[in-house]
C-alpha cells in the first residue's frame, strides 16, 4: 500500500533555513561504514571508507531491496549533515527508495528541502524509510508508488509532485534499468524495449511535464554512468542508454540556458547498490566487485550525495552541461 503523505506533519525548527534533522531517528538501522574519519586531523582514507571485496554472493528478485543486501549500503542515514543549501527547494527524485537516489533525497532533506520519490510498488519497505529519513529532517515527504514505463504515469508523477510540493524546482531523474547478457542474442525485444522505456523515454516524459513548472534557477539532474563512454561487453543495451543519458544532458543545457535552468550529469562508477544484486551484474562481477578499481573497492551511494546537492544548489549556477563522475579512479564520466 503506497505511503500517503502526512499533511499535518509536525515540522521540526528550521534555524536559519537549516534543518536540524542530523541524526536520523533511523541511524542504528543502517550500516556504517568503518570509522575512518582520523579525530585530529578530519581526514578521511578512501581507501577504507568502504566495505571491499570479497562480497558474498546474493541474488534478489528485480528491483531488490537495499534493506536486504549483505552488507547494507551506506546511504548516508547516519553520516550526512546538512547546512541549509537547498532551503526552501522542492525536488522530485526517481528511484528514491535506494541507492544514488536515496541518497540524493536524503541530503536534499537535510538540506532544507522537500522531497518527492517515486519508486516501484515492490520498494515500499526502502521508501517507507527514506520517508521516515525526509520527515525525520523536519521536511515533507511525498511517496509517489508507480511504474516509469507509461508516459501517463510520468505526467501523473509531475503534477502530483507539484501539487504536493506546491511547485518543483529540482528534477533528478535516476531511475534505470540494468540487466546483464552476456549476448546480444539473450536480449529479447521486450527487454530492449523495457531498458530503453525506463533510462530515456522515462526522463523525456517526466521533463517534458516538469518543464512548465521549472523557474529561472530551477536543475534537472540526470544519473548517467561510466557506461556511457567505456560500456561492458555485457551490458550491450543499458550501457546505450547511458551514453543516451549524458548526452542529452548536454543538448538540454544548451537548450535550456537561456530559460535559467541548468541540466548536469552524475557518472557513477561500480556502486554498492540492488541494482547490482538482482540481474545487474553476473555473480562473479558481483564477488569482485569495485575491486578493479584504483581505491579497490565499490563506492557507496553516501559518497555521491554531495554531488547531487552541488548540482542542484544555487552555489553551482554556473555548473551547466556537465557530468560530475565518482568512480573511485578507473572509469571517465
Ligand atoms: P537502485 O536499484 O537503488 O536504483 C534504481 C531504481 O530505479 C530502483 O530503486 C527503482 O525504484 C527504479 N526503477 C527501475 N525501473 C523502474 C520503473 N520501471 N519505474 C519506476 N522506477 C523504476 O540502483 P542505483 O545503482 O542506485 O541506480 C540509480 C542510478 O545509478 C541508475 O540510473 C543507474 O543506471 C545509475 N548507476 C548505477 C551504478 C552502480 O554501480 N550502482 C553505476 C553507474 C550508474
Ligand atoms: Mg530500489
């Protein structure tokens, strides 16, 4: 049952336009990463900010669940902290239940923001706690159940975020489907027709209904990956999508600078997410995973959140156009 949003939510003090909703309630749910943090100097190792391989073997049913992988990632529950840099912003965010999404809404929250997800029905344990993190930050929550692949679900997502949220000023569109075969003879047209539905006409429809609502100032974010310019042997049809995704981030920000609006990009490298764990990513890939890379390990959607804030708030204004990568070393955005 979708998650109806509470109108009479009991905000927490906004000091300043910053949110003090630093600690989630929900922060002993989640994993930390290792203490890593050194006290009397505030560095951080890369190299250890992170669980590394080996990984246990897992398989979940598509679109899995974050709350069920071993170890569970670190979305930022109990680590970002938030200065007003979004106060006041009302963002929708796609595949906001889990992973880059989850933690794009999580910081956009403590950021001073209002959220709206949108995620599968089949995700609502993971949204129920991103709504919990939203609400725990003092900001409102909306949770928007419903599948990216009809254009009348799209326009439906838009105006009731909108309604909502009583306006829309941040677009991420970050939802995507990745299955892994080996082939392209294993790929079925339904398969290609649901990858391409998802990763591009998705974002087309949900900008397309978001655009009249988008004033001077407004961004649109789109997840992109490493995929687009360096694509595995085994992801013939998502890896297209991506380069797709990056792309039109650029002819958008040309077309949309002369309205205000900045379009940028985020390219993740391998990241700890379900995506990976229910069809993404064969089961020795999965074992291995983030291994190849430089810091020798997968990232952890928490370490791109801050990527999201940059390109959605007003500091970045003369960021248009870009892709912000985050691969721990080996992949180019
Ligand atoms: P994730 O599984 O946490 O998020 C993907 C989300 O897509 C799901 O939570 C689901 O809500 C949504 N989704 C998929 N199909 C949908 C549909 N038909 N309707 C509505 N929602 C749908 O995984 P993630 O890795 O955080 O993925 C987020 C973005 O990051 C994606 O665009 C993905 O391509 C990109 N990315 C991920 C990696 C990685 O290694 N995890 C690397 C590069 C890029
Ligand atoms: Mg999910």
């Amino acid at each position: 049952m979708p998650i109806e949003d509470d109108r009479n939510l009991s905000r927490r003090t906004v000091v300043g336009g910053a949110t003090l909703g630093v600690a989630a309630a929900t922060s002993n749910a989640f994993a930390r990463a290792p203490e890593t943090t050194q006290p009397a100097t505030g560095l951080k190792d890369p190299r250890s900010a992170g669980p590394k391989p080996p990984f246990q073997r897992q398989s979940q049913p598509w679109p899995g669940l974050a709350g069920k992988m071993t170890p569970k990632p670190d979305h930022g529950e109990a680590s970002y902290r938030g200065s007003g840099r979004l106060a006041g912003r009302k963002a929708l965010v796609t595949g906001g239940d889990s992973g880059m999404g989850r933690a794009a809404a999580i910081a956009f929250a403590r950021e001073g923001a209002d959220v709206a997800i949108n995620y599968l029905p089949d995700e609502e344990p993971d949204a129920r706690e991103v709504i919990a993190a939203i609400r725990d930050a003092g900001r409102k929550a909306v949770a928007i159940p419903g599948d990216l692949r009809s254009e009348a679900f799209c326009k439906k997502l838009v105006d009731t975020a909108v309604r909502e949220l009583g306006g829309l000023d941040i677009v991420v569109n970050n939802a995507a489907r990745q299955q892994t075969h080996a082939s392209i003879l294993d790929i079925t047209t339904e398969q290609f027709d649901w990858t391409m539905k998802t990763n591009i006409y998705a974002p087309f429809w949900i900008i397309k209904a978001a655009l009249p609502h988008l004033a001077p100032g407004s961004a649109i974010i789109g997840t992109t990956s490493e995929q687009a310019t360096d694509p595995s042997e085994d992801l013939y049809d998502y890896a297209q999508t991506k380069a797709a995704t990056t792309n039109y981030v650029r002819s958008l920000a040309k077309q949309l600078a002369p309205k205000g609006i900045r379009v940028n990009g985020v390219a993740p490298g391998p990241i700890w997410t379900p995506l990976q764990v229910s069809g993404g990513a064969t089961m020795d890939k999965l074992e291995k995973f983030g291994g190849d890379t430089p810091l020798g390990r997968p990232g952890q959607p928490a370490e791109l959140a801050g990527i999201y804030v940059r390109l959605a708030e007003n500091d970045g204004s003369y960021t248009t156009g870009h892709v912000y990568g985050s691969a721990g070393g080996k992949g180019l955005p």
